[in-house]
C-alpha cells in the first residue's frame, strides 16, 4: 500500500484552516478525501458535487471501487457515497438522517459522512446522531463517520483500509460507530 504525502496532507489541512468561505473550507475538505481515498487501489473519484435531477440533493463525492481482491476496500461495494462536512462543530441529527434518506433514495447501502469535529450525541448512550447510524443499519444501510483526528493519523493507505474494516466490524457487532 502507499505512504500519504505528510507534506501533502498539510497543505490540504492548511488551506481548510485559511479558508475563508464555507465553501473554500468544503472544498478543501474533498480535495483531501480524494487524496486519500484515490491512493488506495481500485478508488477512483466518478463524480463531485453532483445533484440529482430533480435538483433537490447533492452528493459531495462519488467513488468507484474495483478492488475486489485482497487489497483496498475489497468489502465495499462498487459505489460509495461521501459527504464531507468541514464544520467546527459535531454534525447533528438532523444532517446525518439527510444523507441516510440520501442514500436510500438512491438505492444505495453503503456511505461516508466526513465530519471534521465528528458528531452529536454519545456512542455509549446511543443518541442523537449515534442513534440515526443504528436504525439505518436496521434496515440495511452502513454508514461510517471519519474525523479530522482520525484523518491526520493516516500514514499509509492501509491504515485507512484498517480503520474502515475496524469501523465496519464495530458497527455490525455493536449497532454503532466510532
């Protein structure tokens, strides 16, 4: 697997911290996740930024995966789905039930929310936006949250790889992320 660029990292990481509009610290948000996810064999980004046709939902990233074997995400399916929120502070209930809806409408199982300061509520308790991630996999749907923390401890790309497949075993065994 590959070693990230630290240099790399920093920059997307610094343009965030300069930005000066929600949108530039969004967009510097999904350039990063590109970076990362890009790097790990089979990702490929198949669309930014696209909303659907009735023009009433927007996808941040879109990901093809072709890694079927052994290495990168080979327990994905071939589309995930990712929206990044470059916030200062936890996403709340209210937008993680949005991308959930998001997906469902478009018959999809699998996505990732990319919350910088995480989100609301509490693991242990199971509340809040917690609680949104369990009923969704009650009925199907697996969704992941990844940090900034956890993002700035990446050093390689299997280390992303790991920290997925350890968050996919946590939600099936527990009902709930970390």
């Amino acid at each position: 697997m590959a070693q990230y660029s630290r240099r790399r990292l920093d920059e997307f990481l610094q343009r965030s911290n300069n930005a000066t509009t929600s949108h530039e610290k969004g967009k510097a948000l999904e350039d990063l996740i590109c970076y990362i996810f890009e790097r790990v064999p089979g990702m490929s980004v198949s669309f930014k930024n696209e909303t659907n046709y009735a023009q009433t939902e927007e996808i941040d990233i879109g990901f093809w995966n072709e890694s079927f074997n052994s290495r990168g995400f080979h327990y994905f399916p071939a589309i995930v789905l990712v929206e990044c929120k470059n916030w200062d502070n936890p996403v709340d209930t209210q937008n993680v039930s949005y991308f959930i809806q998001k997906l469902q409408n478009r018959g999809r199982d699998y996505g990732i929310i990319v919350a910088t300061n995480g989100i609301t509520g509490s693991r242990e308790r199971n509340n809040r936006a917690y609680y949104e991630i369990s009923m969704a996999l009650s009925r199907g749907l697996h969704i992941f949250i990844l940090t900034l923390e956890e993002i700035e401890n990446l050093n390689t790309t299997q280390d992303l790889v790991n920290l997925f497949k350890d968050k996919y075993c946590e939600l099936v065994m527990t009902t709930t992320t970390f």
